[in-house]
C-alpha cells in the first residue's frame, strides 16, 4: 500500500469561498518490514477565490500578493501533485491512502480542489485520521490527539520546530515521521 501524508494551508475553512494555498505530501510505504517515508513534494498555489480569514492568514503566515504573483494556477499545483503521487506509486493497483492529521479539512480542500479543476482525485472519497489513528494505537481520548501530543507518545520523534510549523512542506514530512512511527509501533496485549 502506498500512503501519502498530506498538508494544506489554506485562507480559511472552507472549499469555495477560501484558497488553497499551498500542499505538502509526502509517500510513505512499508519497505523491510517498517513503515518509511520516503520523497515529497511542495507546492503553492495561486488565490483564486475572495475570502481570506485574518486567523487562517494568521496561522499559515503566507504572503497572499506573493502568490498571487508566484503561486501556481491550481490546475498546475493539483496536476503536479497527482502526477507525483502516480509516479511514486510505481504501477501499484491497491489505491494509494490519503493521510492527514485532522483529515476531514485537509481532505475537503484536496478533494474538492480536485474537482475544480478536473484533476482526478487518486484517494477517491475517504482518507486515514492520524487523530483517529492515534485513538487506536495510542489510546488516547479525541480531546487529547493534537500532533505535539501524540509525537511525544512515540519514540524517535523530535518535537517540531515551532518556526516552521504550519509550512505545509514541512509539516507533511514530520506528519509522516508520526505515522511511520505509530504504524511501526508493537501492539500492547
């Protein structure tokens, strides 16, 4: 199976009316027996849509005239980005597996991203929770599940740089150290 942890930043919380602003992904497949990240990709994309929330902006703390101007047109970003993930993939059949923390945000804006720009979706219409996820292996309560708090319930995992915290890039290749490391992790009894 191939799974790709994503992050997106985007203008606020909804498809339509805010911007994708930009998307990190990063593979992961399960090579020697563990769980692996392997290579990723970044993109920024171009706004399209008049809505920008001042606490998204806030967090995401991208340039909104510099995309403008540098940002890629989303039919480019959402291409680069599917052509990546097939490539990756290497011929696999199995569907590859959407993979976020919080999944239902940045699924939607994927998803419907997609669609608006008649780039076929490749994860189709579900994706893995890490929150969930961590539910099951780390028997955490849902309230508790932020990243910060499940990384520091694994072994290996740095805390992240708060400087480039919510730089999608960044943000998907420690989502997939995470991952690798609760999939890897040994069942308790």
């Amino acid at each position: 199976m191939d799974y790709f942890c994503i992050d997106v930043e985007a203008s606020g919380q909804i498809p339509g009316m805010h911007n994708l602003l930009s998307v990190g992904c990063t593979h992961v497949r399960k090579r020697e027996g563990l769980y692996q990240a392997g290579n990723s990709i970044y993109v920024e994309l171009r706004p399209i849509f008049p809505d920008f929330d001042d606490a998204a902006m806030a967090v995401n703390r991208l340039d909104v005239a510099r995309l403008e101007s540098e940002g890629l047109s989303p039919e480019t970003a959402m291409q680069r980005l599917v052509d990546f993930i097939e490539a990756e993939r290497h011929g696999t059949k199995d569907k590859p597996v959407f993979v976020a923390h919080n999944a239902p945000f940045d699924w939607m804006f994927f998803a419907y991203y997609c669609g608006h720009t008649g780039v076929n979706n490749p994860f189709g219409f579900s994706a893995l929770d890490t929150k969930a996820l961590a539910m099951g292996k780390l028997r955490m309560p849902w309230n508790q599940t932020t990243l910060k708090n499940v990384a520091a319930k694994l072994e290996n995992i740095v805390p992240m740089d708060p400087d480039q915290r919510h730089h999608a890039g960044h943000d998907a290749v420690y989502l997939a150290q995470v991952f690798c490391s609760m999939m890897n992790r040994k069942d308790e009894p």
